[in-house]
C-alpha cells in the first residue's frame, strides 16, 4: 500500500468517524471469507456501516481528530478489526449477537465500542449494549410518562360524568 493509499483511507476514516456517534471495533480474526460476506450483508440490511481497515490507518485516523477523546479505544487497536459504524448505537451490538446465535461461534468479538463518548472496552459488554436505549425509544418513554397522569384525570372525569348521569332521576 503506497503512502497516498493509506492517506486516502486514513481521510475516509476520519470522515466516518466524523459523521458517525456510534462504531464498534471487533476482532473478526478466525472468521472465514464466507463468514464475513454474511456478516457485511447483515450489517447492509440493519443499515450499519462495516469497514475492514489497519489498525495503524484507524489509529491514526482517530488521533489526527481528537486524541484525547478517542484515546480509551487505542488499546482494542490489535488483530484483524472491523469497524461497524450506526446512526443507532445498539444496532451493531444486535447484529453482533445475532451473527453469534446463527454460526453458534464466539466470533466476531467485540474489542471496544464508542457511544456518543462513552467508551465501552472488552466481550463482555456485548449484552449491556444490546439493551442500550435509543432516542426514539427514550423519547417514547418519556411521552408515554408525561400521558399517563393526563389520561387517567380524563378517564376520572369521564367516569365521573357517567356515574352523575346514571345517578340522575329520571322526569
């Protein structure tokens, strides 16, 4: 790879990194060519990005952007790693598991993960990212809260309005 391909996918990465809150680093190692098409296509369908890089490229990438933010992550930079990039930060997590229980594997393994600046670093995370919340269903939740005092003072007053029209004699 010559010096002006590597800058080329050092400024791609940047770009992804820049345009995305959300990626995961996994070590797709022992996974075969067969393996990695299924999981690329499960990725495509769920709409997250998987890009196969070096980790010097990614590296680099993620210091020229910001250091100190990023830093946590350098560590999860060794091996064969893909990265998976979304909009919706448990996405990757689900397809990760979901790719596991199909191939009934360990792999792939998921190194770190960032969300929206919070660094999540080891496996073992992998079940405590599933069942992350997104914005929309945070902002369901909280709709959902701010109706339920609302609707039962109006099932009180329609209760209420029934029973005094039961209750009134008829003429």
């Amino acid at each position: 790879m010559t010096k002006e391909q590597k800058n080329e996918v050092i400024e791609i990465l940047k770009g992804k990194f820049s345009q995305y809150n959300n990626f995961y680093i996994t070590d797709t190692e022992s996974l075969s060519v067969e393996q990695v098409g299924k999981l690329r296509r499960e990725c495509f369908d769920k709409n997250v990005e998987m890009k196969v890089a070096k980790n010097t490229l990614i590296k680099k990438a993620l210091e020229s952007l910001d250091v100190e933010r990023y830093s946590g992550v350098f560590d999860a930079l060794n091996n064969v790693t893909a990265l998976l990039f979304s909009e919706n930060p448990k996405e990757p997590a689900l397809i990760i598991s979901s790719f596991r229980k199909k191939s009934n594997g360990e792999k792939p393994v998921l190194k770190a993960a960032f969300i929206n600046g919070d660094i999540y670093t080891g496996d073992n995370q992998l079940v405590n990212l599933t069942k992350i919340k997104t914005k929309n269903e945070l902002i369901g939740e909280v709709i959902g809260l701010l109706q339920s005092p609302a609707k039962r003072v109006i099932a009180a007053l329609l209760h209420n309005a029934e029973s005094k029209t039961e209750a009134a004699p008829a003429e």
